[in-house]
C-alpha cells in the first residue's frame, strides 16, 4: 500500500487511534522537526534532545488513545508532551550532573537561560525577546523551565497573586505577537 | 461571567501552553462547551502556535525515526520501564477525568430518576385521590342502602319521559337522600324540585320543599335533601331555577308514596 502523503487532521487522528504504521510515519515526518525546535528550547545538549524526542514520539504512539479531540489541536497535545518531557529531562539527576561538567550559558538576566545558544532565536524564544525583561523571565521560567507560579513566587520574592496576573499579560502578549 | 475579560486575561494561551492548574483547566474546558468564543480563541491561538512552531522547524538528526520505529514495534516490551514512570500520571489524571465524567452523569441519571419518581408519585397520588373519593361516595351509598331503619321510596313516573328516582329515607335521622335513576336534561332556565306531601286532616295535599336539582341524562347520584320527618308521599315537579314558590304539580314528573306512616 502506498503511504499518503497528505492527511486531514481528522483522518490522521482516527488512523493513529487504530495504531496505523503509515500515519505515524506521516506524523513524524511532518511534526518532528517542529517539536524538536520545542525541545532544544529547554534542553540545551542536542543528544539529549533527541533523546527526549524519541521518547516523546514513542509516548504519542502509546498515549494517543487518551488524545481528546475536543480539547485542543493534535498538534497542541503533542506539544505539552513534549514540553513537559523537556523539563522532566532537565530536571532528571543524571542530566544536572552531566551539565556540571559543561559550562553554564548566562542569560542577560544573570539567571541560568535553559536554551542552547543556536536555537536561542527562533520560535516561541524568537518571539520572547520582544517582551519586556520581567514578562521574559516569568515566560522562560513557567514555559520553558515548568516551574510552578508558586516556586516562582518564591523564587523572585513576588507575591503569588502578582506573579498569576503577571504571567497571564505576558503570555496574552504573546498571542498579538505570534500573529 | 464576562466571557470577552476572560478571554482577554491570558487564560486562552496559558491553556494551550499548558500553563493552568487542573481546576482552572477544567473550568476552562467547561466553559468552552458553553462559550463558542472562547472555543474560537483557542482554535485561534492553537494554529497561530502551530504555524509559528512549523515555521521554526529544524530537522532532528535522522538516527531518531529508526530508534523511534524499531522501539514501538519490535521491542514493545522491553520499553514498559521506560513507560512506567509516566503512566500512573496518565492513569490518574484519566482517571481524574472518568471520574468527573461518571461524577456527572450520575447526577444526571439520578435527576432523571428523582424527576421520573416524582412524577409517577404525583400521578400515583392523583389516582390516589380519585379512588378515596370513590370509595367514601360507594361507602357512603352502601351505609345508606344497607341502614335498617332507611326506607326506600320509589317514585312512579307520571309522564312519557319516565322521571325515575329512588328516596332513601332515614326515619330515625330524618335524613333524605335521593338516588336519581333517570331523569331528563331539563333547559337551564329549569331545575327539580323535591317534595314531601303529608297529607292534611281534611283531603288537602301539604306540600313542602326539599330543594332544587339539577340532572343530566345517564347520571346517577345520590344527592342529599333536606331532612323531613313525616311524609306520606315524595314527589318530583319541574319548576324554574332557584324556585321559592309552592309546587306546580301539573309539572309533576313522579311521586312515591311512603309506607312507614
């Protein structure tokens, strides 16, 4: 059978549900260089990105029965995937040991940016460097680091209702900005 | 709820970014069922992401769809370890989500119940009603025809139309009851007229009242009229509605004479 080349959203969604080689292999083809951008914004070493996109796609292929339609974009779902898969890589022991021996890249903020410097510029991190510094870090830390509003709050010394309203106006900035 | 601030707020990105707690998420998602805007917002914000993240695509290295492909098809198994640590999170948060569905449609499903229980029971109640007053009417008709010292008058018809009716007299209470049989739909201007006659010492008749009624072809009711004590006769005249006069007895339908006395 020959592979199509080209799926609707919904097609390519009822055939992942039915575990269907071809529409993965599309799914692949199509999103990966997408998510991987996503991931190397928070994992700063490209093996360990490609590590995190191998186990994001793997995991797409095993949780894509409980993807719900009605709930946003596949492209959104696999998305969060693939962040929160970043930041948990991150966060891992292993990784933070193994970034010891490397030397840590500065923001201009002086707090540790988690990108590497070569992806630094494009995507969502293009399109952060036009907000203000503030909005920049509080986006960098929730987005691009998964902490908590309430680990942020502490973090900064902001109380915990400044720093909800704050990250709310950057990020709706955000979407006038993306446009 | 202002749905324009709302959506203003930042909460539509936040959502998609996956930057909202799981209580804020699930409102969100409620009231994006109930909000076609703020549905919209999402789709919208939802493809500008997406055309801003394909736009910025950088190619991984090509080792990876070969990793990807041979992990989920030739060594299923062997990658549960890796799987494990992620699925207790999915199986609670679907979990979360089965038990916010089930948590809903129970209460539906119990509202249903109560809703179809309360109507049955008010129907159930209504019949109720209807059959008690059946019975206290046939209970009542059944004391009455059953009572030894009641004493049955049956009055004669005097016309064509076959006036029928029965007395049902009480001697000891001097109750009156009267069972209409048959007796014709008289024009509204007209109503019954029940009488006792006793009569007098010298040959005449003395009529008094025992009220007016009103009655409808295939009806058969037990009215109760005035009480009398003596009567010689009952008798049944067709007279104006609401008369107040003495009996026109060339109206007469039908009479009954009393045996006691």
């Amino acid at each position: 059978m020959e592979p199509k080349t080209k799926y609707s959203e919904q097609e390519l969604v009822v055939l992942l549900k039915e575990q269907n080689n071809d529409a993965f292999n599309y799914l692949y083809d199509h999103y990966s260089g997408a998510l991987f951008t996503i991931i190397n914004q928070i994992v700063s070493d490209k093996d360990t990105a490609s590590d995190v996109l191998q186990e994001v796609f793997v995991n797409i292929w095993r949780k894509i029965g409980t993807y719900d339609v009605t709930k946003g974009r596949l492209f959104t779902w696999m998305l969060n995937i693939a962040r929160n898969a970043a930041i948990d890589k991150v966060r891992s022991k292993g990784y933070r040991d193994n970034q010891r021996t490397q030397p840590i890249a500065e923001g201009e903020s002086g707090m540790a940016m988690s990108s590497n410097p070569v992806v630094n510029d494009v995507g969502l991190k293009k399109v952060l460097t036009t907000l203000n510094e503030e909005y920049r870090k509080l986006i960098d830390l929730s987005y691009f680091q998964g902490f908590t509003h309430e680990e942020i709050a502490k973090m900064l010394g902001i109380p915990l209702g400044t720093v909800k309203t704050r990250i709310r106006t950057a990020i709706s900035q955000l979407r006038t900005m993306i446009r | 709820m202002n749905i324009k601030e709302y959506i203003s707020s930042g909460v539509v990105e936040s959502y998609v970014l996956g930057l909202l707690t799981a209580q804020e998420r699930f409102e969100f998602e409620q009231y994006c069922e109930a909000y076609p805007e703020l549905k919209a917002a999402r789709d919208a914000f939802e493809l500008a992401i997406e055309k801003q993240a394909m736009e910025n695509a950088v190619p991984p290295p090509i080792n990876v769809k070969e990793k990807i492909f041979s992990a989920i098809q030739q060594k299923p198994a062997s990658n549960l370890s890796k799987i494990v640590s992620i699925e207790p999170t999915i199986r609670r948060s679907s979990g979360l989500r089965w038990m916010a569905a089930a948590s809903i449609i129970l209460f539906l499903v119990t509202g249903y119940f109560a809703y179809t229980l309360y109507n049955q029971n008010r129907d159930l109640n209504n019949s109720l009603k209807s059959l008690e007053a059946k019975v206290d009417q046939m209970e009542e008709y059944q004391k009455i025809m059953s009572d030894p010292n009641i004493a049955v008058v049956n009055m004669v018809a005097m016309t064509p139309a076959k006036a029928s009716a029965s007395i049902y007299w009480d001697s000891t209470s001097s109750d009156v009851y009267l069972l209409i049989k048959n007796m014709p739909q008289l024009p509204s201007d007209k109503q019954y007229q029940l009488w006792s006659i006793i009569n007098g010492q010298n040959g005449q008749l003395q009529p008094s009242s025992l009220g007016l009624f009103d009655a409808g072809e295939n009806q058969k009711v037990i009215l109760k009229m005035s009480n009398v004590k003596k009567a010689d006769a009952f008798a049944i005249t067709i007279e104006k509605r609401g008369n107040t006069e003495g009996p026109n007895l060339e109206q007469l339908q039908s009479m009954g004479k009393t045996k006691i006395q």
